[in-house]
C-alpha cells in the first residue's frame, strides 16, 4: 500500500485548529517529528515554540464548556492539557533554540490557542 501527499510546507507543521480528535495531534507529532522533519509547533505571542513531549488523555466526554484549543490542564510537572475534540492533548514539554523547558512556563491555565 503506497501513500501519496504533497510536499509539507513549514506552515503545516502549525497547530492552528485544535477541533480535531486527538488522535490526529498525536499522529501529527510522530509524523513531522524532529530527527526525521521540523517538528510540531504552536505560535504564542508571534513566538514559536517546538512541541518536544507529548501525552494523550482520553476523555469519555469533554464537556461543551471546554472551548477547543484552550488550556484546561495543568500539573506540578509542568504538564498543559489543551481541550480538543474528544480529548486532551497533552504537553509535556517545548523546545526554542537549544532551551527545553515545561510547557507552563509558556502556556497557563484558561489561556486560549
């Protein structure tokens, strides 16, 4: 079986819509990943930032009051879940530069993507 796609444009690898599953985001994170490609990335504050960990927590049901792409989830490791279609897809970690760091030291609670 032979997959077909067009060329990815670095743009592509921008997470711009969180209302996906989140499946599709963790798919995402391994196929753009950074030994073979750029990596996953979100843009705050006209700053990128590389996604370096990722976790999945599935959710039975995210209830309506969580808005797609905004942070519903912190923790003292410095873990930020962001509210997706069915889930929460969860950061462990960014990279800018040479510098890893936690995700809430960029993401805090509430904020929206």
């Amino acid at each position: 079986p032979y997959t077909f796609t067009t060329k990815m444009r670095p743009d592509d690898t921008i997470i711009t819509n969180w209302n996906k599953d989140i499946d599709h985001y963790h798919r995402l994170f391994y196929i753009v990943g950074h030994v073979n490609g750029t990596g996953l990335h979100i843009c705050i504050n006209k700053k990128r930032y590389r996604i370096q960990k990722i976790s999945k927590m599935q959710m039975l049901c995210i209830p309506q009051a969580f808005i797609p792409g905004s942070v519903i989830y912190t923790d003292a490791q410095g873990k930020v879940g962001i509210a997706v279609r069915n889930g929460l897809f969860v950061i462990d970690s960014f990279q800018s530069g040479s510098a890893s760091f936690p995700a809430t030291d960029v993401l805090k609670l509430h904020m929206r993507l």
